[in-house]
C-alpha cells in the first residue's frame, strides 16, 4: 500500500475520481488546502478491418490502416 503525503504540509493525500467522460482523477489534503486535479484525454481513432487501430511507437495510427471511403 502507498500512501501520499501532501507536498506543501506532510499529511495524507487522499483520491477520489469523478465520473464524468472523460473521469478526473482529483488529489486533495484534508489538512490544508492543496489541490491537484488530473483531467484525461480521450482519443478518437478510426475503426479498421483488423477490429482495432495500431500505433507506432510515436502513438500515430499507421495510414495502412486506415479505411478509405
């Protein structure tokens, strides 16, 4: 188990994740008022004959891959 102290006062970090979409992942102390909020990013990518886009190793869908209209 790993618990997170607050980088301003020392005491415990606690986590909670809102469920939105995208969800947010928020990071509050109790003791003091640091916050830190962490927002995701959703990708879109195009559906292939494969069943699934592939990425190289830069994270970009290789255009071989896509299908033309």
């Amino acid at each position: 188990m790993i618990i997170y102290t607050c980088p301003k006062c020392g005491g415990d970090i606690y986590h909670t994740c809102i469920c939105t979409f995208p969800p947010i992942d928020v990071y509050d102390c109790y003791n003091c008022d640091w916050h830190y909020e962490e927002p995701k990013v959703i990708d879109k990518m195009p559906f292939t004959q494969k069943g699934k886009a592939e990425y190289t190793e830069e994270w970009k869908i290789e255009a071989s891959d896509i299908i033309k209209t």
